[in-house]
C-alpha cells in the first residue's frame, strides 16, 4: 500500500497554518510601519487640543 506523493503546491493543514501567520505577520508589520494605535492616539489628542483652544474671533 503506496502512499500517492503529495503535490508540492496542495494545500494541507500545516501548509494553511504557516500562510495564516505569514498574513497576520504582514498585517502587524504594515500596522507597525504605519504608526500603529498610539500614532492615531496621539493624533487625535491633538486634533482635540487643536480644536478646543482655536481662538474665537467673531465680530
């Protein structure tokens, strides 16, 4: 009884694994690369500084 060769292309379970992470790994490196949560926390706190300190000039 003959095991038939796997194709090196098929997709198993361990094959589907290894691409799962390999995407989760792009996606942190492309959020980290991007500037991540505190960025965008930090952008926001100033847009809200910048916004409740602008100087009222309504005449």
């Amino acid at each position: 009884m003959d095991e038939p060769e796997q194709s090196p292309f098929k997709l198993n379970r361990g094959r589907v694994l290894i691409l799962a992470l390999g995407v989760l790994v792009i996606i942190i490196a492309l959020s980290t690369a991007l500037g991540g949560i505190n960025a965008y926390q930090a952008l926001r706190e100033a847009n809200a500084e910048a916004t409740s300190t602008a100087p009222a000039t309504t005449q």
